[in-house]
C-alpha cells in the first residue's frame, strides 16, 4: 500500500506517519490532481493511497478511510483492534469522525490555515479562536480521560491518535492563536509528550522536518497574521 500526498498537508500527515511508523505501508509525495491521485481519487484530493482490490480504480481516499484501512491490512490491533475489541473500535471511530465533522476541523481551517496560506481569516478571529478553544476542551475530556494517554485512556496510538497528532502540533506552535489555552498547556502538550515518546523518532521528527514542506518548517517560515478587517471566510476552503 502506497500513501499518496504531501507532509505539507495534516490531514496527509496521520496517514503517512502511520504507514511509516507501523511499517504497514510507502508513502510518495503528490500533489493534489496529480494523475497519481486522481487515478485512486477522482476528486483529485489528498490523501489518497494505492490498494489492491478497492474496485477498478485501485485505491481508496480520504484520511479516515486510509488509517482504518492501513491498520486493518498491517494487522495493527494496538491502533484499531477490529477484530478483538468491537467497543474500543467504536470508540476508535467516534473520536475519528468528531474531529473530521466536528467544529475543531473548523477551527483548524480557520484559525491555522490561513498561516499555511491555505485559507484566509474570517471576519473574526478572536471568536474563532475562542470557539476552538472551548471544542478542544470539550474533544480532550471526553477522548482522553487519562493524562498521557491515548483515546479512551490506551497505552499506545490508536489510528485516532495518528490522525489528530499533526493537528495538535500545529495548535502547540507559538504562532497558534490558542497555543496558550488550557486544553493546549494540559491535555494537548501532554498528548505530544506521549506520542512522541511512542512513535519512532524520524516519523515524530516529520512535524518539524520534511524537505523544506513540512507543517513545522511550515509555520516557521509564516508572516501572516490576522487582520482586524478580514472578511473572507476560511470554512470550507
């Protein structure tokens, strides 16, 4: 299996660090509407990965399908434990869909991606920001019951853990505009120390690092700031 898409993206990110760390799969770098992409994906975005019989066109796409996919393939019961533990998976799930559905995807959108320069501010920031900060206490207090754990209090990653890791390095960087929140400063940083402390050290270090297109080198290089008098919206961009 072959994950297809960029480390410059989060939701690519989870996946890759899966294949990688799990060695469940390769990864190859690919832009969106390459052809690579849309021969799996005929919208064009990334993630998409390379998988034998998924019908003619060979793959399958989307973040979550990858990671339930990877993990079912490679056998990796500590990260989605199908066939042994049904309510663990479910919960496993709950915690995957929330985040992709759910209002602190929105909050990312709005309040990181216009740092990427994949978005621009909303019309107000600062509410945004406080809105993500109340859903991130909220997604951190009902996922992550025990400190330095992962979802529903497991000792190792979990493919939800994979997917919401990029994500919460970026809100920990100084230049997130709720880096300093408690959600962040507690449950999040605590979050980080875990999975670094559990995954090998060059897919941790893929946050920081990845050819110039990493997240972190990413957020390093930005100069933009929110504008007072922005009025494009950033959802759904």
């Amino acid at each position: 299996m072959k994950v297809l898409g960029l480390p410059g993206s989060p939701n690519c990110l989870g996946p890759i660090m899966f294949a990688l760390d799990k060695e469940v799969g390769t990864f190859d770098a690919q832009f969106p509407h390459s052809d690579a992409i849309k021969a799996v994906n005929p919208w064009g975005q990334m993630p998409a990965m390379e998988m034998e019989g998924c019908g003619s066109a060979g793959g399958v796409a989307e973040t979550n399908a990858i990671l339930r996919a990877l993990a079912m393939a490679g056998k990796v019961e500590s990260a989605y434990p199908c066939s042994s533990d049904v309510s663990k998976c479910a919960l496993i799930d709950f915690a995957l869909d929330k985040f992709s559905q759910g209002a602190a995807y929105t909050g990312f959108v709005q309040t990181v991606y216009p740092l990427f320069g994949y978005a621009k501010y909303t019309a107000t920031p600062a509410a945004d920001a406080k809105k993500l900060e109340t859903e991130l206490e909220l997604y951190f207090k009902r996922f992550y019951p025990t400190e330095g754990k992962f979802v529903g209090g497991a000792d190792e990653p979990t493919i939800a853990d994979y997917r919401i890791a990029p994500f919460v390095f970026c809100w920990a960087h100084a230049k997130s505009p709720v880096a300093s929140c408690a959600a962040m400063t507690g449950a999040g940083a605590a979050f980080l120390k875990a999975f670094e402390a559990k995954v090998k050290p060059e897919v941790y270090g893929m946050l920081k690092v990845a050819g110039g297109h990493g997240v972190g080198e990413m957020l390093e290089k930005t100069v933009v700031t929110p504008p007072a008098d922005a009025i494009d919206t950033a959802v759904g961009a």
